[in-house]
C-alpha cells in the first residue's frame, strides 16, 4: 500500500468509476447526520375559519363524483416540492366534507386512517360492512385493510377530520389501495354496541370487526372530568388515550390518539420528542409555544409539531381548552427510535 497522496482528480475519477458500478462510498455520505434528529417540515396551524371557507368553495367547484373523496389535505409548508408529505413527515391530516345525498365509495388501503368529526349530522361511514353513524365529537377508526365507505343522510354540510399514517407508508413503498364501484353490504345484524363495547355476535360468520371503531366525545370527556382535580401531566395537562380495549394499547398499529384538557391558567412545560403529532382544537382556545413561537389557536384548528420539534401548552383563558391529538408514537416506538426530552 502507498503512502503517496492520490490527487484528487484521481480520486473523483475512482468516484465516478464506483459510482457507475453501483457502489456508494459510506465516506462521502455522512454530511448533515448529527446527534439530533432533522427535517425540512416546520410547525403550521391551519385555522378553522379559513380551511371551512376553502372546504366549502372545493363543495362548488368538486362534485363528488370527480373526487370520490372530497378532501383537503394539510401540506406541510417545508415540503419539499415532489414529497409526499401531509402535516408531518409520518402523519397526513385532512378536512373532509360529505353533502347531503352525496356518497364516497368503497376502497380499502394499507394506511389505517381516524376521523374526528367536526361539525354537522347524518353522515355514517361502513367500515367492514358495519354502519357507523358519525355525530360531531366522535373519534373513528378505520384501522389498514378494512374495507369502508362515507355517506350522508341528513341536512347541510358535514366536515370531519382525516388522520392517517400514509406519509409513513409511503415512504416505505407499502401504499396500496383497492377500490369498488359497487357499495359495500351493510351488515344489519353486526351490532351496534362495538360502540365503546366489545359484545359481538358470536354464531354464524366470523365478526368482520375486531375492535370498537367509536369513540363518543362525551365517554372522553366525563373520564377527564373524573382527572380534572388531580395532578395532571408536566407536557400535556389531563390528557387520557383513546385505546384498543382488546389489546390494551394504542388504537392502531401505527396511531396513538389522546384527548386533553388543559384546564384554565395552566401553563404546561414544553419537551419534545421523536414521534410528531398533529392537534385539533375541540373546544376553547389558548396557544403554544413551538419552537418558541407562539401559536394562538380556537375550536376548529389543526396544528402540526413535526418530530423534535419544542412545544408546551397554555390556558390563559376561564374556559376549559380541549386538544384532540395523533401521533405516529407506536411505529417510531416499534422500530426502536423512541426518544423524548424534557426542556429546562
Ligand atoms: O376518507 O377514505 O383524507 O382514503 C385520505 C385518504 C381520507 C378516506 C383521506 C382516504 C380517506
Ligand atoms: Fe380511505
């Protein structure tokens, strides 16, 4: 072995007779990796006044026929321009819109997918033949691989929002997606107390549905009114998870969802953490502070906190602040990449 200094000129000429033999020098690629975890996404709020004002225009302008699905999907700003990015790296989240008569046919895909419902009456979703009426409040699942469809019944406008791992899935080449032109069967015997229940007919076919796929505002609600007196968390106030009742953890595979209160004058401590998480304001407002910037937010917003990115809590109001949220914190957890740290 030589201890002369190659030149560099032929240097780049053994780089370039690598690169077109299809090798990577590990060297020349470890540029931009440190201690900490990095993205281009920043945090974004989309406020409620203004997505409502465009979902309703797309209303006029998409009949649902050309769109099967009437969404509006929350793009995270730092995207970079042919990225499949939602609101975070792993998270997509959405308003949908659903209009009197109007049908969203049947599709299955590998991302699971939640919905929370944000405004109007009458709209149900089948998921595996089951029939799921959708009330303002609720908290659904539609976990990966079940088979479902929206429809709408009632008067005026319903509006829900879509949260879903398919930025994740993407990225691991794994979204597919299978679609019918035909409705699915709606199962009239299935029944209905898979609403936070877990009694399924037992003779006959298998149950289609392996777990509860609502969740009622109001269950949400009277378990943080049974908390409200207590501590609370540092990070989030009082804050309760929606869970898989037959497994005991998060909803889905991929998804953990939480409702919080954070009560009025409280300020909670700021941390931030390897999984990301998008918040919707149910009810109240107040702000946070992320990455030291403060956000003001009221019913009706979505907020994204991209992974690591600080963030804290506040209630300077006299009126309860309730939080939905989502976070990717199962599969970030699953691969072994789970990190928090707590802000000084
Ligand atoms: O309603 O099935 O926001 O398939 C994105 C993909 C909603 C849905 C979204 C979907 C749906
Ligand atoms: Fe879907």
């Amino acid at each position: 072995m030589s201890t002369d200094v190659i030149p560099a000129t032929d240097r780049d000429a053994f780089y370039a007779r690598l690169a077109a033999n299809h090798y990577s020098p590990l060297w020349t690629l470890m540029g931009g990796l440190g201690p900490e975890p990095t993205t281009t996404l920043v945090p974004h709020i989309w406020r409620y006044a203004e997505a409502r004002e465009l979902m309703v225009e797309a209303g006029d302008v998409v009949p649902l026929e050309d769109a099967l699905r009437r969404v509006l999907g929350f793009r995270n700003p730092g995207s970079l321009a042919h990225q499949r990015t939602g609101a975070t790296d792993t998270l997509w989240a959405a308003l949908q819109l659903v209009l009197p008569g109007e049908v969203a046919p049947a599709h299955r895909h590998t991302p699971s997918a939640l919905r929370f419902i944000v405004e109007g009456a009458g709209a149900y979703t089948v998921v595996n033949g089951q029939r799921v009426a959708m009330e303002e409040g609720d908290f659904l699942l539609t976990p990966n691989g079940h088979w479902h469809e929206h429809g709408h019944l009632g008067d005026g406008p319903v509006i829900w929002l879509d949260g879903l791992d398919s930025p994740l899935v993407s990225r691991l080449n794994q979204y597919v997606l299978d679609e019918e032109d035909d409705l699915q069967q709606v199962d009239a015997d299935l029944p209905a107390p898979f609403v936070n229940g877990m009694l399924a007919k037992h003779w006959g076919s298998p149950a289609k549905v392996a777990q509860p796929l609502v969740y009622k505002l109001a269950d949400a609600l009277e378990v943080i009114e049974h908390l409200r007196d207590g501590e609370g968390d540092p990070f989030d106030d009082i804050v309760v998870e929606y869970r898989n009742p037959i497994s005991g953890g998060s909803v889905m595979t991929t998804i953990a969802a939480f409702l919080q209160l954070v009560r009025p004058g409280v300020d909670t401590r700021a941390h931030r953490h390897t999984h990301s998480t998008v918040y919707h304001v149910v009810r109240g407002s107040g702000h946070s502070v992320i990455a030291g910037e403060r956000v003001e937010w009221t019913k009706g917003d979505t907020i994204a906190v991209p992974l690591w990115y600080e963030h804290s809590h506040h209630n300077h109001s006299s009126e309860d602040a309730i939080l939905f949220s989502y976070t990717d914190k199962p599969a970030v957890e699953a691969l072994g990449l789970g990190r928090t740290a707590a802000s000084a």
